[in-house]
C-alpha cells in the first residue's frame, strides 16, 4: 500500500505520516511547497506520478473568521483543490480520505449530530468544506469523509496551545461557555484514519475524541492539567462577536465508527494532558 498524505506540515498531517512510518506503510507527505492544490495541473501530474493506493487529504484553507473576507482563495483551496485530488484519485481507482468539519452544520439540533444529518453550514468556510464533501461523495465510490472538530495537535496554532500562552500573560480570560463540542487530538486521530484506509468500510465518519464540553470547560481542564492559576470566566457568545458564525451545538455522533468497528478515540480530557505534558504544547 501506497498512500499520499496533503497538508503534511499541519497538525493533523504530519501525525498521520507519522502513524504511517510507525506502522511501515510505505507513504509520502507533501506540503504546499510540493504542489499547488488550486493548480490542476500541477496537483493530478504529483498524484499520477506517485501512483498512490490511497490519499489522506489534510490539507485545507482553516481560518474561519478570514475566510469570510478570502472567499476566493477558501472556495480554491478547499473546493476545487479538492476536486483535483478526487479526480486523480478517480483515475487510479485509489481511495480518498477527505477531513471535514462540525461546521458543515448550523448547531441548530439539540442532540449530538448523526452522520445522516443534512448539513447547514452558517459560515463560508463550513460551507466550502460541503462542498469539498460532495465533490468527493459524487464522484468516488473508494471514499472515507471524516468530520471532525476543535483540532489540536503538535504543528500549527489551536485552543489549547492559545490557552496555555495567554495563561503565562494574564490572570483572568474570558471564554464562551455556550459552544459546545469534542475536542479532537491529532494524534488519536491519526491511529483511526490509518486503520480505516486498511478497510474497504467507506462512508461518511464523525471521529473527535469522546465526551463532550464546552470552551469554557475546555479551557479550565487545560488550566488544572497545567497547573496553572488562572480564572477562567464564562461568557455568551454574544459578548464575543466574531466574524464568522459559529454552530451553538458541534456535538458530532460516533455511532457509524462502532457500527463498523472501529476504535473510538480516547475521553477528550485524557487527550489534554498527554498533549500537554509532551513535548507538543512546550513549544508556545
């Protein structure tokens, strides 16, 4: 097996190249110094070069709040970059791995979201990761899309790491309390996402570490694992307006991974301090 990993410097695909190396399955990372995803050209010569079996697709245009201004580079990066690698895939027969979102839906739903749910998104990028979903499902029938949501991992900037920094300047913060979701760490993903490219199990996934909390929950577990003294206050959304909307509601439903018998990931405030005390968030 062969398999192409996008976005590999980011947090989650540099996890999942390296799961792929400890499991010795043969595979290659690239970054956006190795193609550019909006150039069809350039994307389909890589993919048909390197002859996958399958491609993990990481690689995605993330600034919620920017991408209400960059729509255009947000719609090129994650829908028709998107199209370039489900083509490619298309023409090898290979398997596609899309990474998606909880933003795909409005937050509407008073029950954890089922892998059934029509999406809704109430922001651009939500609403261009969708559309990324349905270039994959329409096209491919080899295809895992797996959503996901509050990513925290080694590379990159994410909440945890953001807490921790702001925790060392100040002694009281501010966070909502009325979002609530999964956190999803990286490197417990990245062990499901390469069991799943081993299965012919296709369809579509929701996989964020298990239990469910809000920001402001979150952000006081990062507190008491850290050791940190720091009043963390709770606030509506309201008094923390942001540019892009976001779904009140991000609870995803897990059911569809133990239908297929998959492992799910580990209790989101276990993940936290095996984040923390390696050597991942020390580098703030």
């Amino acid at each position: 097996m062969k398999v192409l990993v996008t976005g590999a410097k980011g947090q989650l695909g540099y996890d999942v190249v390296e799961r792929l190396k400890e499991l010795n399955i043969e595979h290659i990372g690239v970054d956006r110094d190795d193609f550019d995803l909006t150039d069809e050209k350039q994307t389909k010569e890589y993919i048909m070069n390197y002859k996958p079996d399958v491609v993990i697709h990481c690689a995605a245009y993330t600034a919620v709040d920017k991408a209400e201004d960059e729509r255009e580079l947000c719609y090129a990066v994650n829908v028709l970059g998107t199209k370039n690698i489900v083509e490619a895939c298309k023409e090898l027969d290979a398997k596609m791995v899309y990474i998606s979102t909880d933003y795909v839906f409005d937050g509407e739903k008073e029950e954890p979201y089922e892998v059934t749910d029509t999406p809704n998104p109430v922001n651009y990028y939500g609403y261009t990761k969708y559309l990324g979903e349905e270039e994959v499902k329409n096209k491919l029938e080899k295809y895992f899309i797996v959503r996901i949501s509050w990513v925290f991992g080694k590379n990159g900037n994410n909440f945890v790491k953001t807490m921790l920094r702001l925790g060392q300047e100040r002694k009281e913060i501010k966070v909502v309390c009325d979002q609530v979701g999964s956190p999803t760490y990286t490197f417990d993903l990245a062990k499901l996402l390469c069991d799943m490219i081993q299965t012919d199990k296709y369809g579509i996934y929701h996989a964020t570490n298990e239990g469910y909390c809000s920001w402001y929950e979150f952000a006081c577990e990062i507190f008491k694992i850290a050791g940190m003294d720091v009043k963390v206050i709770p606030i509506k959304s309201e008094e923390y307006p942001t540019k892009a909307k976001r779904p009140r509601n991000s609870r995803l439903s897990k059911h569809y991974l133990e239908l297929n018998d998959f492992n799910k990931l580990s209790f989101w405030d276990e993940a936290i301090p095996q984040y923390i005390n390696s050597d991942c968030a020390k580098q703030i």
